[in-house]
C-alpha cells in the first residue's frame, strides 16, 4: 500500500537532479565600448547572463529583435543557442568570436576578463555562466522553455534575498580569494533554479506543458508520481489525488503534458532506472522493482523500447565511456 501524499517534494528540484544539473561559472567581464562577441552554440547546457553594472544587447535570434539588458537584468539560454552580446546596435556587425577575444585579452580563466577600449566610461561588468545537463537525461519541462528568460530587475522581482545573492555572486566571481570561485558557482546555481521557477509561475503560464507544472491540482499528481515512482499508479488514483473526475483528469493532463499520465510515469521510471543503471551497483532486479517493475523481463522490455538497447547493454556501454 502506497503512502498517502503529504508533504509535497520539490518537483522542480527533483527533476533539476535527475537531469544532473552541475553549474559552471565562467567569468566576470568588464567590457568597454566599442564591443561585440559572439557566443558559439554548446550543446546541453544552460547559460546565463547576468548584468551586475551597466547594460548591453543580445541577440539570439535574427528573425527577433535584439534583448535589452539593464543593470540587474538576468537573461538564461535555456538550451545553449549561439548569440551575440554587444554594446549597441551599431557595433553589433563588428563581432568578434569568444575564443578571439579570450586570447587578445589574455585570459587565464581567473579574475577579470577586461575587453574594450580603454579610458572610457562606458563599461559593463557581466557574470557569465552555464549549466550543464547529462547529455542522456531529458524531461519535457526543459524541452517546454523558450529560446531565453529574460527578467527585468530580477533581484528585486525575485526577493531580497535573491538582490543579495546576485550582488554577492557579482562581488565574488573572478576574485582570486580562497573560496571564491565556489561561493559564486553555488549561488548561481541557486539563481538559475530560482529564475526556473519564478518563469514557470508568471510568462510559463501562457505554455500548456509550463503551465500544467504551475497548475496546483496537475501538480499534485505529478509530485505523487515523482515521489513513488515504483507504485502501481493507475488514472482513477492519480485523478483521486489531484480531487478530479477520472475523464477530467485524464484530459487535463494530456493537454498540458502532450501525454497519457501512465506514459508519462513510464518515461519518468526509465529516466531514473537509466541513472541507476549509469551511476550505481544495483542488481538489475532491484533497479527493476525501484522502476515499478516485479521482473527484469518486463522491465527489460520496456527499457530497450525506450532507448533501443537493453539495460546491461546500456550499463556496460555507459561504463565503457566512463573509462575512456
């Protein structure tokens, strides 16, 4: 017999940690005008923008206008695209790649990178950053973001502790202090979750999937299925949990998360039974029975439809490249 839910888990946070978010700060920067980069796109990551003084453009997209970015203004790319940051519209055509622009400023990947001209008073301080996602793990909240989240003032619209934390990751990154370096890359992590969350409950709401996660009653089902993933969830139980009709659930849900809830709880098992596989000992029996399945057969068969190869194939692959 299942636990009834009570307290709710952190869905944001568990789905966060299964896709094995890792943060990575790169630098703070002090451009001075004239200046215009473009970043390259990186596959299966996150990067982030933060404007701690002054401001700049972005452009991600040609067929869109270029961002505006004040000082406090954060921008998150949620899936790595290339874009160009620049200081104003009639620098944007002089760009210079990021790599370039590393080696004339002789950065060593410590303190400050400096580009620009000097003895000029324009100048931006951004704190520059990405986060990588296992390049295996997926879920449809991620694939649901847009191109970029932009907030305005985002310390202040966060909360006050959130303009702290921001400050603070402003004042720390690229000093050459001990504990630096880390204090910074938490933060940012803390910040990117945070942007998450404050996006899915305000713009997120205009998009089914985003919205189906900010939804309260949907969201009720989704934290049942993530919190006991291994029980033998039916729809009339799910549609109890989130205090709707058997049909209205059953509609609801596929019009926010494009899918059947049983189908959704089968990818949600294989994303973890494919974790376990990956970074545990586990005997396959018991990885099965943690997925909900009673015998490695099943549990095989469903897996290989998932990802075309069975699981101790997949293991031993898995293992291999680790070794490389």
């Amino acid at each position: 017999m299942h636990k009834k839910p009570g307290v709710r888990l952190d869905l944001l946070s568990e789905i966060l940690t299964q896709l094995k978010l890792s943060g990575t700060l790169y630098f703070r920067t002090s451009f001075t005008s004239p200046w215009s980069i473009r970043v390259p796109a990186y596959e299966n990551v996150a990067r982030f923008h933060f404007v701690h003084r002054g401001r700049c453009l972005v452009r991600i997209s040609k067929n869109n206008p270029p961002v505006l970015l004040e000082q406090g203004d954060l921008i998150i790319i949620p899936r790595g695209a290339a874009h160009t940051l620049f200081c104003d519209p009639k620098n944007e055509d002089k760009v210079v790649q990021l790599e370039q622009v590393l080696t004339e400023s002789g950065f060593t990947g410590t303190g400050t990178l400096v580009y620009g001209e000097f003895g000029t008073d324009h100048e931006t301080q951004l704190v520059c950053g990405h986060f990588a996602f296992d390049p295996h793990a997926a879920h449809p909240l991620i694939d649901a973001l847009p191109d970029h989240i932009h907030t305005v003032n985002y310390g202040k619209q966060a909360s006050n502790w959130m303009d702290s934390t921001l400050n603070i990751i402003g004042d720390e990154a690229g000093k050459d202090q001990l504990g630096s370096d880390l204090i910074a890359l938490k933060l940012s992590e803390i910040l990117f979750a945070q942007a998450l969350r404050s996006y899915i409950e305000t713009e997120g709401r205009e998009n089914p999937m985003l919205a189906g996660f900010a939804d309260a009653k949907m969201a009720k089902a989704l934290h049942a299925i993530h919190a006991e993933p291994a029980h033998n969830w039916t729809v009339e139980e799910l549609a109890r949990v989130s205090s709707m009709s058997r049909t209205s659930f059953a509609t609801k849900f596929v019009h926010y998360m494009s899918t059947s809830p049983l189908n959704y709880l089968t990818k949600w098992r294989m994303q973890l039974a494919r974790q376990a596989l990956v970074e545990t000992e586990s005997p396959m029996i018991v990885i099965a029975e943690n997925a909900g399945y009673q015998s490695e057969a099943a549990f095989g068969r469903v897996f290989k439809k998932t990802f075309d190869v069975a699981p101790a194939t997949y293991r031993r692959q898995a293992r291999q490249q680790q070794a490389v």
